[in-house]
C-alpha cells in the first residue's frame, strides 16, 4: 500500500533494493501487466544471455482505440502568394 513510500526512501539515500527484491518485484510488475492482456504474449528466452523477450501483436488494443493521425494540411510548405 506504500509502496511509493518506499522508493522514496530508497532514492533518498536509504538502504538500497535488494537483488533479490529487486527481480521479485519486476517480475511481479510484468505478471501483472500480463494478466490484463487478452491476446497473450509469445515469451522468449536466451539462455547465453539470461534476456527474456516478448512477441507482442502488431497492434494491443489500447492502440485501436487511440485517435487517428491529424491529416496533413494541404496549404503546409506553400509560399504565401
């Protein structure tokens, strides 16, 4: 519930995150993020380097309902006569 109290604390010059709960709470953070999404990512791992990669859709759907792009103005770049 305090989180944010926290990492004000640890930003202030407090005790440092620990590795541990460091990976633990980003770990976490991701799981949740993961279990709003309807369309699951593919998730993959490189064990030489330890990275974990997500295959997102080429569009979420939060992105689907984002407003279209302005249209160019056709008068943009023309001298004024």
């Amino acid at each position: 519930m305090f989180e944010f109290l926290k990492n004000i604390a640890s930003k202030a010059g407090g005790k440092p995150e620990a590795q541990r709960a460091r990976v633990e709470r980003a770990l976490g953070e991701i799981n949740s993020v993961l279990a709003e999404l309807d369309v699951k990512p593919k998730l993959s791992f490189d064990p030489s380097t330890g990275a974990l990669e997500l295959e997102l859709p080429e569009q979420m759907p939060d992105e689907r309902l984002a407003l279209p792009a302005p249209e160019a103005d056709p008068n943009e770049g023309k001298e004024a006569a």
